[in-house]
C-alpha cells in the first residue's frame, strides 16, 4: 500500500477544516492537489473516507478512524525527529471543562521549567475523551469512568463537587449545600463532556430536578449567571473560571470526583508515569478556598 505522509496531512486538514478549500490554504496548496492526493488515499486504503457535498465535507466512520489514527502516527513522528534534532517536543495536554483548577498553572509552570524538551500545551476539546480518540492531544484529565477499550488511565486524585448558583439565589449565602435542597431548581448539564447525572440524586434517596442542556462551560456559566438554572461541578471549574455574577458552595452529601490521567491504550506517551506523579502530588497539596 503506497500510503504516503502528505497524503495522512491532506486527511487531517479536510477532517478539521471541513473544506477543501480551507484546507488547501491551510496547507498551501492548490484545492485540486488536496482532492486529488484525498482521492489517491481512499483508492490505496479502498473505501470512502469523507462524503462531498456541494456545502459541506464530513468525514466517513472510516475517515474519522483514520483521521485519528493518522494524527497520532504523525505526532510520534514529529516527537522522533524533535528528539533527534534536540528540539523541544510539546506535550498536548487536553481537557474538556477544567483542567487542574486551582493547581493548573503551578503544575504547568513547574513541569515546563523541569522538561524544557518536553514543555507541555493545554488545549480545550468539549468532548468525553478530551481528544485522545481521534489524535488531537497526548494525555488528557477525565473526572468519568473511562468507558472505552481504546483508552486507558489511572486515578490521580480526588475532587469536591460543589454546586454553582447565580449570586442572588436563595442558597447563595450558604457554606454548604445538600443535593435534595436542588431538586426545586432547573440544573444545567453538559450531557456530551459534563459529569452531572440523575444518578447523584437517585443515591442520596432524592428526586431528580428538571435539567436543561448546554454546550460547553461557557454556555453553562452565562445560564447560571442569568438566573436560569444551578450547575454541579468538580471544584475545579470553580478555580478555572471564575465568572461575575456566579458564586459556588461545597455540596455535602455528593461523593468526591475521581480525576484521572488517560491516555490511548496503543499510543501511551513516554512521560505518562512523570505527568501522572506531577498531578497526583499537587493534587494532594490543599487548594485555595472555593471563590
């Protein structure tokens, strides 16, 4: 099979660009030479990997499966040839809401000045898995169970949830909050990257509160900061994004948040066991009170 790197490249750039077009200005070169090397690869590998239309190119299953493939190959080839040349080789560190919280920029600052050869990047991806299916980071800090055969991770610490409120709510002067005293308030939840389930309420004995769906924390915090709804969260998004109009409060009857370190069970990065040990040593640093 004569697959070649500029061809993986061409399927990278159309899977996240969606275009032709603005895949080929990414890559600077003519919009014919991306269809045409897109072409030669789906001959060489013998199926479909993206449908055309006239507005939009999406990727097939089998293109979304190669696409991710193709990012992590390309990735450990670009960390070989950085080894090789003495060049620094980022680490993409991903995470759907929060990070690290509180403890986020001293572990990123005091990984960067120990490993300048391997500085580590965060980047933001609201899906389940951060981006470690489809290729686009290295590690990323899940606070789920993992769910899928082609990941893998370990525990590295544990969380408070604690419940995000409009400053004028009826609870908003409160030390602490017990789920059931939510089940009267609409509750906002991110059911694609979100950790918040009917599941909290049904183990403490409680009826569930109505719930209504946002995208991603930014559109979570504008609702919750309108008056709309409550939210519950790890402590982390408390540190992470602190937001006018939006106060916090430990919740007392809901079981820590485990957060975990994971990365693709095929492609495990070399510094997984350093990252794991940074992460699990401050997170068991106490953090600052929750703003």
């Amino acid at each position: 099979m004569d697959v070649e790197l500029r061809h993986l490249r061409v399927l990278i750039a159309v899977d996240e660009e969606r275009s032709f077009t603005a895949a080929a200005d990414r890559l600077r070169m003519s919009q014919a030479a991306v269809s045409r090397a897109l072409a030669a690869l789906e001959h060489e590998v013998g199926t479909a990997l993206m449908h055309r239309t006239t507005r939009r190119v999406e990727p097939t299953e089998a293109g979304t499966a190669l696409a991710g493939t193709a990012r992590r190959v390309l990735g450990e080839l670009d960390r070989a040839l950085a080894d090789l040349r003495g060049e620094p080789s980022v680490i993409r560190f991903g995470y759907a809401w929060a990070a690290l919280g509180a403890h986020t920029t001293p572990v990123l600052r005091a990984w960067n000045r120990a490993h300048p050869d391997s500085p580590m990047r965060l980047v933001r991806i609201n899906s389940r898995d951060a981006g470690l299916v489809d290729g686009r980071v290295d590690l990323a800090v899940l606070r789920h169970p993992l769910d899928r055969t082609d990941l893998e991770g370990e525990v590295v610490g544990l969380e408070r949830r604690v419940v995000a409120m409009p400053v004028d709510h009826p609870l908003a002067e409160r030390d602490g909050v017990g789920l059931v005293e939510l089940v009267p308030f609409v509750v906002a939840v991110d059911r694609r990257a979100g950790t918040t389930t009917p599941a909290l309420w049904q183990a403490v004995g409680a009826d569930v509160p109505p719930m209504t769906d946002t995208a991603d924390v930014e559109e979570w915090l504008d609702l919750i900061a309108a008056g709309e709804a409550v939210g519950v969260t790890s402590e982390a998004t408390a540190h992470h994004y602190p937001r006018p109009g939006v106060v916090f409060a430990p919740i007392t009857d809901a079981p820590p948040m485990e957060v975990r370190l994971a990365w693709h069970r095929n492609h495990r990065h070399p510094a997984v066991g350093r990252v794991a040990r940074a992460i699990r040593a401050a997170l068991a640093e106490p953090s600052a009170p929750t703003p």
